[in-house]
C-alpha cells in the first residue's frame, strides 16, 4: 500500500497523505475501509446521481468462475485494448479514471507496470478489488474519488486512461455556472 500512497494526494490540497490517511497539508481525514482509499470529496448533484446508480447496479461483473486467462481473453478481443496494452511501457505507472469494476486496470497490470484504478463508486470498487485478489495482481490499487478532484498525486503517472466517464459529470464552466455540491 505504501508504494501507491506516494501516488495518491489530499483531493483537498494535493499534499501527502500520511500512513494514517491524513493530510500532511490540512489534516484533512480520510479512510480506506476494505483496502480501498476513500478520497471522494463532495460532488456536483449530477455526478451524485450517477454514482448512486453504479452503487446499486455496478457492472460489468465477473463470471463465478473468472480466471485471469479469461479476463485478459475477453480484453484482447478489442483491438483498442490490445493497442493500448501494446502502446504503455511494462514499467509505466497507470491511472485510469473511471475504472468501474476494474477489468481494463486489472489487463493493464502486467509486467512491472503499477496501476491505480480510480472510481466514484464503492460497489463497483469492492468487485474490482476482490477480482485483484482472486487473480493475485497486487499491481494494483483500487480508490474512490471524485474525477474533478481525483486525489491523484500531479506528474507521478505516465499514462492516464478514461473511457466512457466525462459524459457523466457536470462542467459548470462550459455554461458558466458554479457547480453544485450535494450534501
């Protein structure tokens, strides 16, 4: 855990986060229940609603029986996939933002490559989590956060990958309005 601490931030102040999981800026307190970091700071009311949705119907699942074999099959039937698993270094430090349950982060951990799979959504983390395990990958970690404040330490990844994401929050500036936070 401590190897991806030093890739993770206070989404508050973007300094370090101590063994604790306090800042070493603002004291802010945060949790990691299941081993899985909680760095989710409050969020527009849009992505509020979409993170409730995932909560109560995180997917896509894992079969009963998933292996790790299986996963990286599945995956290497997308051409993008097999591209982009091509395309990063085998050492590279990987973010990917909106990882859901984890499958893309999961196929991206391979050789000495470190990847840090971030989410809004608790349940779709707790899947994710417990696949790493089942597959024995501990080249990756799985944290909640909010992805306009993602707690991600700056210029500390190689590769930053989302996919299917930004259409699920909210960009006040783009009709110049404030954002909302939901309580």
């Amino acid at each position: 855990m401590d190897a991806f601490r030093e890739l993770l931030a206070c989404p508050a102040c973007a300094d370090s986060l101590s063994s604790r999981w306090v800042c070493t800026g603002c004291g802010a307190h945060f949790d990691a229940d299941e081993g899985i970091p909680n760095l989710r700071l409050p969020c527009s009311d849009r992505t509020e609603a979409v993170r409730r949705f995932y909560e109560s119907a995180p997917f896509p699942g894992y079969p009963p029986r998933d292996t790790l074999h299986a996963l990286r099959a599945r995956a290497e039937r997308s051409v993008f996939a097999r591209l982009l698993d091509r395309a990063i270094a085998p050492d590279a430090r990987i973010a990917e933002i909106g990882c859901g349950t984890g499958q893309m982060s999961l196929y991206l951990a391979r050789a000495d490559r470190i990847v840090v799979g971030a989410d809004l959504a608790r349940a779709s983390l707790r899947l994710a989590a417990a696949a790493a395990r089942r597959f024995a990958i501990d080249r990756v970690q799985f944290v909640e956060v909010y992805l306009q404040r993602p707690g991600l330490k700056a210029r500390s990844f190689d590769v930053v990958y989302s996919a299917g994401v930004v259409h699920h929050t909210a960009n006040p500036r783009m009709f110049g309005q404030k954002e909302s936070h939901g309580t």
